[in-house]
C-alpha cells in the first residue's frame, strides 16, 4: 500500500464527496479516483478494498470536523459552543453527510458497525470529559443528553432545514442547554 500522506488524505476527501454525493453504492475505487481527478487505479494502491476505504473515511471525517483551537478559547459558553459544532456541519456538509451514509451502511455491514460503534462511543466519551474537565454547566448524562440531541438536530439541518424555520436553531440551542445542562452546585 502507498504511504504518500498527502495524496491519501486528497483520494479520502474525495471518497467523502464521492459518498456524500451519490450514496454508499455510488462508493467504488474508481469514482474516488474520478472525483480526485487521478488515474483509474490510484485508490487501489491506498485502499485494498472497499471496507478499508469505509473505515478510513470514518477517521478522515473526524480530522475534518475537529475543532481548531481557537473555537475552544475564551470564555467557554455551551451555547455558542453548540453553535459553532452547528456552524462547522454546515460549512461541511458533504463531511456530515458523508457519516450519515456511513451509519446507513453500517447497518449492513457488521464490521464497520464495529468500528462505527467504537469509533462513536470513544468520541462521545471524549466530549463528556472535555466538558466536564472544562468546568461547563450540568453532568455526564446531561452531556450524553446534549450530544444525542444534537445529533437529531443535526440530521434534520443537513435532510430537512425547512423543518427548523418554524424554530429558531439559536433559540433552540439555547433551551437544550438550559434544561438539559444545569449549573452545578459550588462545593
């Protein structure tokens, strides 16, 4: 397998648009190699099947939605951090589409639900503990809580955005974090 970090990282990005685009059966070696404008048979000297590509744009999708630094700085307030995890799907819309596909497709595939599953639960554990470590509002279920929930609305902005114009995403926000995420006791 070819070790260029550069090259794999483009035939991975493409991979996402490739399955945001046209789905998981529109998926194959050689329309990553299309979409990447590359010769036919790039991708299979990066990926030696279908399910290694899979798994590898699972990872590619988190290096992609990543927060940098200075979204996490300054004074931390849950809702505009809510906010801004919402302003970054939206500015990556292929990326979260493309791990929606990803969930779809695991349904079928044992193996990537494996690692979907394991992939998803070490993340949401990440989260619990960088919120509580950075001293913000409410406890771990109150957290797990928030991160379901904005999964769903998640999901509805990138499917269905209509469906949020009757409730403000900002007002919305704001309530998820009252109710679910309440100020912790001093002491």
């Amino acid at each position: 397998m070819r070790q260029n970090p550069q090259r794999r990282a483009a035939l991975l990005d493409a991979a996402i648009e490739v399955l945001a685009r046209e789905g998981s059966r529109g998926l194959t070696l050689r329309a990553v190699d299309a979409e990447a404008g590359v010769p036919t048979g790039t991708a299979s000297n990066y990926f030696a099947n279908r399910g290694q590509l899979l798994v590898q744009i699972l990872h590619r999708t988190r290096e992609r939605l990543t927060p940098d630094a200075g979204e996490l700085a300054g004074p931390l307030d849950t809702k505009v951090l809510l906010g801004r995890l919402l302003g970054r799907i939206r500015r990556e819309r292929s990326v979260h589409t493309a791990v929606l596909e990803l969930r779809l497709e695991a349904t079928r595939r044992p193996e990537l639900q494996a690692e979907l599953s394991a992939f998803l639960a070490e993340e949401l554990e990440e989260n619990i503990a960088w919120h509580l470590d950075a001293g913000l509002p409410g406890d771990r279920m109150g957290v797990a809580l928030v991160y379901f929930a904005m999964q769903g609305l998640i999901v509805d902005d990138l499917t269905i955005p209509a469906l949020l114009e009757a409730h403000p995403v900002d007002d919305l926000l704001g309530v998820m974090v009252e109710r679910l995420l309440p100020e912790r006791p001093a002491g």
